[in-house]
C-alpha cells in the first residue's frame, strides 16, 4: 500500500503491506527485515519516514483500500530508533489510515487521513493534526464536512509552504 524513500539516501526503503506488515530495507531493497512483528495488527494503511531524522518513523495501521473485506487497525504507532521499537500514538477508533504527512522541518508535527469504520457511523474519521509527536490529536474541520460518516482518504502538503494541505 506504500513504499517510501529518503531524498537524501534512497537504499533506505520501507515498505507497507495492508494485509503483511512494514518491511525495511537499508540496501535499496536487496533485502529487507520486517519491523512491525510485534505488534496487534498487521493490517497497514500508510507509512512515513521524516526526511530530517529517519530514526522517527510512523505507521498508521488498517488498511484503506476500502472493499468488501479490510483489516482494521488500532491506531497511528511512532518509533523514534529506527523501527526498532514502536509505540501507539493514539487515533485507536479510527479504523483505517489512509494517509500519514509530517512536516518538513518539525519533527513533532504530523497529519493523519482516517477513513473511519467503513460500515456504520462508529469511530474517529476525519482530518487529525499533532504538534506534539502524537501525545495529543486535534480533528481539523475548517472547511471539511461535518459528518459521522464522513472520513479522509488522502491529505497532501503543499511541497512550498508545509502550511497548506490539500
């Protein structure tokens, strides 16, 4: 369901399955080791490395490819070695992840797309923004619906001014 690189090191590599977990690859993927083992869910939806400091990766689990049947996930997880360990962040009753954006520069800073529950009007969907590196979560509704069914599929920083989503 993604695959991400470094701009400045493109052997790093690491790659999210929505039904197998996240696989990491230091050798532009002539091998890879899975980082995301030990953890509840192996059902991915997004993943993100900020270019700055690649210790600081985010995987957002449940995977969005919405279809008639989806794993779900229990949340946005962070690590802060490399993808040694994890820890959830929050978002738990969002179901799916569609999307995961962090901030150029801040490295507390990330946006989160959430589908929510596909199937009914349960759960957190929407547009979610942290500035403290998930110790907290805020749903943006500027200009969003307003809606218990209404979830987010996909959010995109503009590449000129990381204050501007799209």
């Amino acid at each position: 369901v993604d695959v991400e690189s470094l701009d400045a090191d493109p052997r790093f590599l690491l790659v999210a399955s929505a039904s197998g977990g996240v696989w990491k690859s230091d050798n532009a993927g002539t091998t890879f080791t899975p980082i995301f083992d030990r953890y509840p869910t192996a059902s991915i939806g997004d993943v993100a490395v900020h270019q700055r400091d690649p210790r600081i990766l985010w995987v957002g689990t449940g995977e969005a490819n919405n279809r008639n049947d989806v794993g779900w996930g229990d949340g946005v997880y962070k690590s802060t070695d490399g993808g040694q360990t994890f820890a959830n962040v929050g978002l738990r009753d969002t179901y799916q992840i569609a999307r995961i954006v962090l901030h150029p520069t801040d490295t507390q800073t990330a946006y989160v797309a959430a589908v929510g529950n596909l199937w009914g009007a349960s759960g957190d969907r929407g547009l979610y923004k942290t500035i403290d590196g998930g110790a907290t979560w805020q749903k943006l509704q500027a200009g969003l619906p307003d809606s218990r069914l209404a979830g987010a599929t996909d959010v995109v920083m503009d590449p000129t001014n990381p204050s501007v989503l799209y």
